[in-house]
C-alpha cells in the first residue's frame, strides 16, 4: 500500500489517543483532580464536541474526568424565584420538561436547536456552555492542520485568521448561552475549595485562546433562571436543520412598561466573537422606545455596525453581518406581533 494511502487510512480510523480515566464520586473530588493538573487534564460530560476533538488530533489530554459518575448533577428544579438546573442534565430534558414548556419555552426551544436528536440525548447543558471556540484552521484533523504551520490556539505563534502572533480569533458557536445570558441567568461554579456564583455572561472572557473564566479546578455546578417576564426569543441561522453550529443566532429579550414602552433590552449573538456578543449600543435605541418600524431599522442598522466578527468559517463577515441584522429585524417584528 502505497505510502499516502496508509497515512489516509489512518487518519480516517480516526482512534482516540491514550489517556488515564478518572471517575470521582463527588464534585469536589472531581474539582481537586482537575486542579492537581488543569493543563493536561478534561472534564467529560455528554462528550458530542470533546470526543470528536480528541479523535481529530485537535485536544490530547493525558486524562479524562468523567462526571457523569458524580450523582444529582442532573436535575431540574422550578421554585418561587426561578429555575435552577443541574450542569449534567441533557439537552434532550430541557426540551421535554412540563416546567419548562410550560413557564420557559423559549428554552426548550433553543435546546431542541442544538444539533440533532442524538446529541440532544448526550449532550449535557453544562458541556453546552463551556464547549470549545471553533475555527476552520483549528477543528480540523492532524492530516489536515499539517499543511500549514500550527495556529496559535492550537499551540502554535501565529493566528491563520489574522496572521498576527500571540492572537486568536476563534468563535464561539453555543445556542445555549445566548439565550440564558439575554434572560440575566447565573451559574454556580465549584472549585477544589469553595464554591462561587456569578452571571453567566461573566464566564466568556471573549479571548479566543482560553474563552471560560474559571480559576484553578472549578468546573460548573448549576445554571439559575429568574422567573420569566416579558418576550425572549431564540433564532438560529444554519444551513441544515440539524447537525450545524450556528452561522449566527440571536437571542433578544424585551420587557415593556405598561404604556407600551420598552424598559428593557437584551440583544445577545453567537457565531460572531469569540465569546456571546451582546449588542449594548443597539439596546440602548430601544430603551425609552415605542416598537415600530422605524425603530427596529434602526436598532438593526446599529447592532450590524456593532459586531465584528472574523473569517472562521467558510462564511464571510460581510455576510453573517447581513444575516444578524436580518435575524433581529424578523425577532423585533416577531415581537411587535404580539401586541
């Protein structure tokens, strides 16, 4: 067998690379081992994006936790103040849930977004929120990456998108975070130590390298939503109707005063920073405002002037640009709608 034809072969065999496996009992347990080697070692929830990585040469911890060992890191949980759900439950509970449909159906919408029904059945919320940036120089096999010298993100110098040193440009692509940062939830985060809570929003540090801010051997632990109030909408725009990341969606919220002035705003992207983009300049127009036509062009003029996002994909920037503004304009009008 000739030779490039054996180098073909094995990289579509595609195994995954020796690693110690490890199967705490508890979260802290699990959080003092992650801490004991943060650079060498990963967490393993539903595995839909660590496992694929890891067979494609991308990521090649020398360990693995798996936490689906630890016990009542799955569940949901709706109370007076709101909803509080476990970072192992499946996306797949977020979408048949009674409370949810009933109370948040905004999110058992965008979960039921998320790739396809398998992944959905794996894929666990916290896995959803802490998955990896994407990029089409850095998720890409062995084969493929060695035609060219490493990206920065993948341990290299120099960042393919921008040919700049020290620099990356990788984006984020959940649907879950959008959504949760635009409907003000917070997470809880465990460390070797104690424990912390802050806004979700805080967790994406918009550094394509290292996109969480987490500290030494914390992982995440529970993700609250407050109570629902006014309208939140999810929109997604992809190719195919399962398997995609995001090109770019939206997730806005709107809360109104009762003369029909809007009291709050929140326009949060994906799929076009390395981190959830919110639009804060854009949000401003629309506080104080009445919703109508002329405000929703102007509030999406402003939002496509906003974003900035890079050549990652085989999309342009010009048109995930395009695609924004059409998504908020349909969002807005979606709203205005329900009068």
């Amino acid at each position: 067998m000739p030779y490039a034809l054996c180098a073909f072969h094995k990289e579509v065999t595609m195994r995954l690379p020796k690693f110690e496996y490890l199967e705490p009992r508890s979260l802290k347990e699990a959080a003092k081992a992650l801490a004991a080697d943060p650079g060498e070692t990963l967490l393993l929830a539903g595995g839909t994006d660590l496992i694929v990585n890891m067979k494609h040469g991308v990521i090649q911890p020398k360990r693995l936790i798996n936490l689906k060992t630890i016990p009542k890191l799955a569940y949901i949980s709706d109370g007076k103040d709101g909803l509080r759900i476990g970072a192992l439950t499946i996306l797949h509970d977020l979408v048949s849930s009674p409370p949810i449909q009933e109370k948040y159906s905004v999110l058992s919408q965008a979960a039921k977004e998320v790739a396809a029904y398998a992944h959905q059945m794996m894929g666990t919320l916290g896995g959803n929120l802490c998955q990896g940036n994407r990029c089409r120089f850095y998720n890409q096999s062995v084969f493929w990456r060695g035609a060219r010298p490493t990206c920065y993100k993948a341990g290299g110098e120099v960042c393919h998108v921008v040919k700049k040193p020290k620099e990356c440009q990788s984006t984020y692509c959940g649907d879950m975070a959008p959504l949760l940062i635009a409907l003000d939830a917070k997470i809880k985060l465990m460390g070797p130590v104690e424990e912390r809570a802050l806004s979700l929003k805080r967790l994406y540090t918009q550094d394509g390298k290292k996109p969480l801010f987490l500290k030494k051997g914390e992982l995440l632990k529970e993700v609250f939503v407050p109570s629902p109030s006014g309208k939140t909408l999810y929109i997604k725009w992809r190719w195919r109707d399962s398997l995609e990341f995001p090109i770019v969606s939206l997730a806005l919220h709107i809360e109104k005063k009762g003369d029909g002035e809007i009291d709050k705003a929140r326009i949060i992207f994906s799929g076009v920073g390395p981190g959830p983009v919110e639009a804060s300049e854009a949000q401003k127009i629309l506080i104080g405002a009445s919703l109508d036509a002329q405000t929703i062009e102007k509030v999406s003029n402003q939002a496509v002037k906003e974003i900035s996002p890079m050549r990652t994909s085989i999309y342009s920037p010009a048109y995930k640009r395009k695609m924004a503004g059409i998504l908020l304009r349909q969002a807005l009008e979606e709203i205005l709608s329900l009068k």
